[in-house]
C-alpha cells in the first residue's frame, strides 16, 4: 500500500491569502474558521498545486487576489507541500506569476500575459517533468477520488460512477446470471455472439422501424383504394381491335408515300440536290485561300507575341537583379565609412605607460634600467596591437572595395543585357504590328460568294427547280390531305383503347400491391411480437445481473449502498447508479453528515483497491459530530463562527494559525 502524508502546506498570495501555512506533519487535523476566512481555498490550493483545478474540479478559477474588485497587480501567487510518499520526503512548488515585457521605445512595462513555474523538491523543473511527476504518485483521476469525500458521488457521472463500482468489485459474467435464472436458457441462441446491450440497441432500432411501417401501411392502402378506377374492360377485344387499326394505318402510310414517291417529282428532287451541292463548292473555292494566307499570319503573329513575352520576363528579371545590387551597393558604401571612422579612431591612439615604479613586493624603487625596459616593452606591444587592428581594418576595407567594384560590373552587364532586351523587343513588337496590318487586309480580301456570276447563276437554277417541284406537287396534295385525316381519326381510336387496358393493367397491379400490403403487416406484427419476447428476456437478464451485481458490490462497502438500475412505469429496466444510506438517496434526502461518512466509506473501499492512502479533505465537516474510522490522513475544515481567522487543531492540541491580510473573493 503506497501511503501519502501531507507534511505541510504554504500559501502566499492564493485567493487573497497573503500567506498560510497548514503544518499537518502527517497527522489528522482540523481547521476552523469562520465563513469566508479560506478554509475551502486551502482545500482549493492543494488540487491546484498538483492538477491545476480547484476542488470543484474547475480549471479556470480565479487565484489572484482582489482589492476593491480588481487584480493587484505584480504579485506572484504560490502554493507549496511537503509530503511523505512511503516515508520518503517530496517537496512541490507552483508559482503563478503575471509577465509584464517592455517594448522597443517605450519606457515603461506592459501586461503580456501569465506564466507558471513549476519546482520539485526546490529544483526548477518543466511542466511535463513536474506532471509526470505527480503522476508517477497518483493519477488525477485516482486521486480526486481519495481525496475529497464528495468527489465520487457529486463530481462524477453515473455512467463514470458504475463504470469505477464495477472496476472496484468487478462485473458479473453471462455464464453466472444464466445459471442464476433458468428462464434465460434461450438467450444465449438468440444474442448470436452480441452483448445485451448491442442487441438491446438493435431491437430498439428494429421495433421503430417496424411502428412506422404498421403505422404507414393502412395510409398506403388506402391511398390505392381511392385512386382505382371503377372500369370493367374485356381486354382481349379491345387488343383485337388495336391490331386492325395497326394494320390500316400501315396501309394509309404506304397510300401516301406513293403519292410523294412520283417519279417526275423524284427527278426534279435529285436536280435541286445537285445544284446546292454546285453552290456550296462554289462558296468554298472562292474563300479558300484567303482563308488559308490569314491561319498562316495569324500563327506568325502568335509565334512573335510569345518571343516578345519571353524577352520581357528576361529583361524584368535583368532589372530586378539590378535593384537587389544596386542596394548591396549602398551597404558597402555604409560598411567603408564605418570602417574609415575606426581606422582613424586606432590611428589615433597614443600610448600612455602608468607602470609602477615600485617593487610590488618590498616597495623599493626599481632601477630606472628596469623602468626604461618596461616602457619600452608596453609601448612595443601598443604599436604591434595598434599595427595589427589598423592592418584589420584595411583588409576588410580592401575587400569591400573589390566586393563593391565587382558589384558594379555585374550592374553594367545587367544593364547592356537589359538594353539589349529592350531593342529586340522593339523590333519584335514591329514585326508584330506589320503582321496584324497584313492580316487585317485578308481579312477584307475574302471574296463574297454571292457577287460572284457563277454563284448567281446557280441560285437562279435552284430558284427555278423549286417551283417546279411546287407545281408538280399541288396535284397530288388534295389525295394526300384525304388519306391524313383518316389516319388522324385512327390514331385517336388507337389511343383511346391504350388508355382503357393501361386502366385495366393499374387496377391489377394495385390490387396485388393491397395484397402484399396486407402480407407485410402481419409478417411485421408477427416479428415485433417476437422483439417484445427477445426484450423482456433481456431486461430479464438486466434484473437478474443487477440482483447479483448489486449484492457483490453492496458487500465491498460498510455503510454505502448503491441501486443501479430502475423499473420505468412502462417496465423496462433503466441502469442507473445512485449512491444510498439507510434507504435514503444521495442526490435527494441525505443530510451532509451521512452524506460525508458515505464519501469516506467509498474511499476507504477505493483506497483498498487501487493501493494507496492519501490525504482527504473534508470541507463543513462541522455537520458531523462522529466521521467513521479511516486509515488515511484527515484535514477536517469546520466552520467555527467565532474563529475569524483560521486556526488547527492537532492531536488534540490547538495551534494557532494566523492568515496574514486575509482577503476572500
């Protein structure tokens, strides 16, 4: 069993409290304090320091102390702790302070932000250090559970709760609640390898589905009802009487076209054919090879247009390179005039000996040899130095000046190239505008086809041949008007009697479709019969799961009792997970006191499990007179109305604690 003692714990500055120290030295303690004098601040100091949330399990709460309403400003807000992990000592640290950053050219410092410092026994860590850290004690999750009586039941969820109850104890398998319940022997044959609740899911799915289409069908039947149309129809006469229309119809089709199948009008027919056949070759040889001299200038025009983008792009390049060298340029010019300043600055250096003329040691005067010999070695080394810095300075001025004269040259060429470009530019763009005239001129020259005597001539054959063919046609138009009234008269028979079968056809089909209707609601009455069977043997199953799982983790724990399912009024079963005492229900019922003795019994029961006792904090433990026996360490917070300042009380001791300019917001 890994064991977690609270030693101490330091706030300075954390929601109003300027400083605090809490000295539990591993032993249960209690403090009180009037309301609003910090003793859940305490509690919410501690979360903070190691999962960075209050006890409440909020992650954005405020830290800062408020004056009038306001953030003081320029306080660093600090939490320590020194714990005993297995009897080895832990010290962590958290200080959460505002960065103020001063700008370029202004003199005074602004508001950019917070940052947080993490320390682990003093020494300055990262956060992923200083987390992992902490983990490596007690996962968050774990943890809050050990530590707050009222975490369990009022910060997690039920589906969370049931999820740890079952960790903790352990679920129940199938193979024992079939055995439990004989009534259950089918199941197995109808999950077909799913989980109770995969097929709960699916029956669910499955049962709406087939309450639409129960409630849909009677609407689909008599929707087809309605529209059937009241006709009794001998089909096989009326198909007989189709097929002789047919027939006559075929036989008026052929009357025709051997009217307008004349053989005088077939000649003329074949004429005209030939003489627009002369037109239109006409039209084509006449603008043929104008046509073909404009594709050809055309092309050339696009050709030089490309060129002449190809030489711009080439000369923009040339003139931007020259800018980029031009300013490398003036860089050079500003590098020589800086290092002509420092040339004339070492040049005018003068030495200046200050050597002691006194022996260090007796305090005797030197020979004036050894005098002269010193000044004449420091004044040697002045010159060698002032030599060599002023030989630096002139080879770096030596090579800027041929970077420079080299730049300078590659700016001429780049401008010849550029002129350069810019002529044969000129030239193409020449060559371009001559071209459009060119093109512009055949354009005007393709010839008219229609202004040409040829041409002419031939309209007026067509002209000719077409009133021929007019003539020869009015003879036989009365003969062919006859016969297309009576093909008129048959068609509409013809497709009256379609219209009388098509009727017939859709009385049919919808009677079949009313019969399949009919069909499919029994077959889904007669499958939703068997879901409420497949579902009552689940919910059977639930109870049965429930009986025994609820009697298995009933037994984990002394005073805590949990329900963890619920019978709806139309009896299905819900699961649910809520914490009992005496009967009575956490969430509605329980007084704080039972309520705080449950929350140790879960935590006496977790700490079992998962192997580890850490402190637990139990805020307005003044609503119980007795808390039930725990082995873990017990930091009590009462309210204590005349205690306006916090005050302990250890091992039946009372030590004072004073919180120094207490402000609670």
């Amino acid at each position: 069993m890994k064991e977690v003692k609270l030693m101490n714990l330091t706030l300075k500055n954390f929601k109003g409290i300027k400083k605090f120290d809490l000295g539990a030295d591993g032993m249960d303690i209690t403090v009180l304090g009037d309301n609003a004098t910090g003793k859940t601040s305490l509690f919410d100091s501690f979360v903070w320091l190691l999962f960075n949330k209050d006890s409440n399990n909020r992650a954005d709460f405020a830290i800062k102390t408020l004056k009038d309403g306001k953030e003081i400003n320029n306080l660093e807000h600090e939490v320590e702790a020194i714990f005993r992990v297995d009897g080895s000592p832990l010290t962590l640290r958290k200080v959460y302070a505002e960065k103020w950053t001063k700008r370029r050219g202004s003199a005074t410092k602004e508001f950019s932000g917070h940052e947080t410092n993490y320390f682990i026994n003093g020494v300055p860590s990262k956060k992923g250090e200083y987390q992992s850290k902490v983990d490596s004690i007690v996962k968050e999750d774990v943890f809050k559970l050990l530590t707050s009586p009222t975490f369990f039941n009022e910060n997690l969820k039920w589906q969370d709760r049931r999820a740890t109850l079952l960790e903790v104890c352990g679920d129940i398998e199938e193979e024992d609640v079939l055995a439990f319940n004989s009534a259950l022997k089918n199941l197995p044959t109808i999950l077909k390898g799913r989980t109770i609740e995969d097929h709960r899911k699916i029956i669910a799915a499955r049962r709406a589905e087939i309450n639409k289409e129960l409630d849909r069908i009677p609407v689909r039947i008599d929707e087809i009802n309605n529209s059937l149309p009241e006709v009794n129809i001998d089909v096989p006469s009326i198909e007989k009487e189709i097929a002789s229309i047919e027939t006559k119809l075929d036989e008026n089709a052929t009357q025709i076209n051997n009217i307008k199948n004349g053989s005088a009008i077939t000649g003329k027919q074949n004429e005209l054919r030939q003489v627009e056949m002369d037109l239109e070759s006409i039209k084509r040889d006449l603008e043929s090879e104008s046509v073909e001299k404009g594709y050809q200038v055309q092309a050339k025009i696009q050709e030089e247009q490309s060129n002449i983008a190809i030489l711009k792009r080439k000369k923009d390049e040339a003139e931007h390179r020259i800018k980029i060298l031009e300013k490398d340029v003036v860089s050079f010019d500003e590098k020589l005039v800086e290092l002509r300043e420092r040339w004339t600055i070492e040049d005018g250096r003068v030495h200046e000996h200050s050597a002691n003329s006194e022996c260090p040691t007796c305090k005797q005067s030197l020979p004036s040899e050894e005098i002269e010999a010193a000044k004449e070695s420091a004044l040697a080394a002045f010159n060698l130095n002032k030599s060599n810095q002023l030989e630096r300075v002139s080879a770096q001025g030596k090579s800027i000046s041929e970077d420079k004269t080299q730049t300078i040259e590659q700016i001429e060429k780049l401008k010849a190239t550029a002129a350069s470009l810019q002529s044969e530019i000129e030239v193409k763009e020449k060559v371009v505008s001559k071209l459009t005239l060119e093109l512009d001129t055949l354009r005007t020259a393709v010839k008219d086809a229609r202004q040409d005597p040829k041409y002419q001539s031939k309209l007026q054959e067509q002209a000719k041949l077409n009133e021929e063919i007019k003539s020869l046609n009015e003879n036989a138009e009365e003969s062919i008007v006859t016969v297309e009234k009576e093909v008129v008269s048959l068609r509409t028979k013809r497709t009256e009697l379609n219209t009388q079968i098509a009727q017939q056809a859709q009385v049919v089909a919808s009677e079949k479709r009313i019969a399949e209707l009919e069909e499919q609601q029994k077959e889904l009455a007669t499958e939703f019969e068997k879901l409420e069977g497949e579902l009552f043997l689940t919910e059977e199953f639930i109870r049965s799961k429930v009986e025994l799982l609820t009697e298995k983790i009933n037994s984990k724990f002394k005073y805590a009792r949990f329900n963890l399912f619920k019978t709806n009024i139309n009896g299905g079963i819900e699961e649910i997970c809520e914490t009992t005492f005496d009967g009575v229900p956490y969430s509605s019922g329980l007084n704080n006191a039972a309520r705080i003795n449950v929350g140790i019994d879960i935590i006496n029961t977790l700490t079992e499990h998962f192997g580890i006792r850490a402190p637990i904090f139990v805020d307005n433990a003044e609503a119980v007179t007795q808390l039930i026996d725990t082995d873990s360490q017990l930091i009590s917070l009462v309210v204590s109305e005349k205690d306006k300042q916090l005050r302990i009380e250890q091992n039946g001791s009372t030590e004072n604690q004073t919180i120094l300019d207490l402000e609670v917001v």
